[in-house]
C-alpha cells in the first residue's frame, strides 16, 4: 500500500482548506467554499477529521450549497446518538461477567452508517473529484492516520468514532477512532499545499465542575485546544502559509444544533468574505515557489 509520504511525489497543491473537529459548526465551511468559488478561488485539496471530515466529504464532492446542506441535516442531528446499547451498561458494572474490551461503546453507529452511505454511497476517496484526507486515530497506538484511499463511508464513520461513546472501526486491519484524539486540526497533513486554510475549534471549558463528567471534559478539553494550537504553530514554524477563518458567531452553537446550520452557512460566507484578500494575496504568492515545506509523516 502506498505510504502517506508517498503522496506527496503528485503535484503539490496550491490551496488546501483543512476543517478540524467542530461538531455542527464545521458546515460553516460550505459557505467558506461558495465565496471561495464566486472568486474562481477552489481548493484542491480538503483535509478533514471528525465533522470537519464529513461536512469536507461535501466539498470534495463538488455538492452545491443546496445539497450539502440537505446532506449534512441527514448526517448530523442528535437522533443519530440516541441508539443506546443496553449492554454496554451491564459491561460497565460487571465487565468481565459481560465481555468489556476495546471494541467497547455506549451507542450503537448502525443508523449513522446508514445515512453516511445513503449520502456517499459506495464511492471512494481516491475517486472524488477534489482529493480528501480523512483523519483518524490508531485506537492502540494512538498515532495519527491518514486515509486517502478506500471507501468514503468507512473513512468518515472512523474518523467520527468517538471513544466510549461509539464504537472503533476496522481499516485495513487497524481499529481506528475520531481523529480528534491525534490531531483536532490537521494542518500538518496539508503540508505540500503551497496556502492553507484552516477552520477550526477550541472547545469551551465547563463553567462549573460539580460531578466527575464535567471534570473529565475539563482536562479533555484543556488536552485537545492545546494540541490544536501546538499543532497550527509546528505548522507555522515548518514554513507554512496557514490563515485561520474566525467565524465571530454572536451565540452558542450546541454540538448537534442542526437548527443553526443556516447561521452556521452564513457565518462562513462572512468569515471568508472577512478574509478575501489576504486570501487572494495568499495565493498569488503560492504561485512562486515554497522552499522548505516537508511532509509530516501521519
């Protein structure tokens, strides 16, 4: 199987939009991608991981606004995390009567299946007309993945596999879960693009910590924005043009709020519209050479 760095002997591409793990706000990138079009401005390469990587699956794909909206209100709700596994109780109080192991999970990802692969079908990631780079995690070494070849649903059902709250999925005989835990924002993995734009998340921190689940997504969270960060400054650091896309949004957007996803839509189009001729001045710099960019092994 070709490597990742393997890759990298194609074209290098002249702008990457790279979508990092954001929930329901990562549509906004639809909208960043129509004002980029309206500028003749189509990235030719889309990185993804976690939502970022099924809301840029659309992208990829060469969907309309239209469509990628109707898409992604099928893709992306709560009623798909409502499957519970009544099981999954009974390994918690008495795992080893019930056969808890790593394959163990809260909910059940048959529904999300189905509407992944009623929305992609049986297309593959080496045939979209805009190359993608699906994000995920190797559950037992914690490495990141990148995927670029092989089924679109399996790629976007790994990359969304939350740990303890859905199960690992199987690729290429590696138990693979939500890239979020290696790599919240992938810039690295866009490191042959000559421009990137990234979009990307830093989680809100629990206002107040009064039962355990609230602390554990406090160090969560404190874990994955600095990962982030650190991520996007060894990008800078390496000599990558990167500009982050701030969406300014007025509220706040729950995870699974579908019913913002025309706000969401809208904020994209003004943050890139914000951002247009940086972008622009950007890419007009792409066209000379870029010395010292170096893939970043996955």
């Amino acid at each position: 199987m070709p490597s990742f760095d393997d890759e990298f002997t194609r074209s290098a591409p002249r702008l990457a939009l790279v979508l990092g793990s954001g929930g329901v706000r990562s549509i906004a990138a639809v909208g960043i991608a129509e004002v980029l079009a309206a500028e003749g401005l189509r990235p030719d390469l889309i990185v993804g991981c976690s939502s970022g990587a099924l809301f840029g699956a659309t992208i990829a794909l060469g969907m309309s606004s239209r469509d990628a909206l109707a898409a992604a209100t099928s893709l992306w709700s709560a009623e798909l995390t409502q499957q519970r596994r009544w099981r999954a109780y009974a390994q918690l109080l008495a795992p080893r009567w019930f056969g808890f192991d790593a394959g163990f999970a809260l909910r059940d990802d048959r529904r999300i299946a189905q509407r992944i692969h009623c929305a992609f079908g049986d297309r593959r990631l080496e045939d979209l007309p805009t190359p993608l780079r699906v994000v995920a995690t190797e559950a037992a070494s914690g490495e990141r993945v990148v995927l670029q070849r092989g089924a679109l649903t399996q790629a976007l059902r790994a990359s969304l596999a939350m740990p303890m709250m859905f199960p690992s999925i199987e690729v290429d005989g590696r138990r693979l879960v939500d890239g979020v835990v290696s790599d919240p924002l992938p810039v690295g993995v866009a490191a042959d693009a000559a421009v990137v734009l990234t979009l990307g998340f830093k989680g809100a921190m629990p206002r107040r910590v009064n039962r355990a689940s609230r602390l554990v997504a406090q160090a969560s969270t404190a874990l994955i924005n600095n990962l982030q960060q650190a991520r996007v400054d060894a990008a800078r650091c390496a000599g990558q043009r990167v500009l982050d896309l701030e969406l300014g949004l007025d509220r706040p957007v729950g995870l699974w709020e579908t019913a913002a996803m025309p706000y969401l839509f809208e904020a994209g189009r003004r943050a890139a519209k914000a951002q247009l001729a940086q972008i622009v001045a950007l890419t007009q710099l792409a066209l000379q050479p870029v010395a010292g960019l170096r893939p970043v092994a996955p």
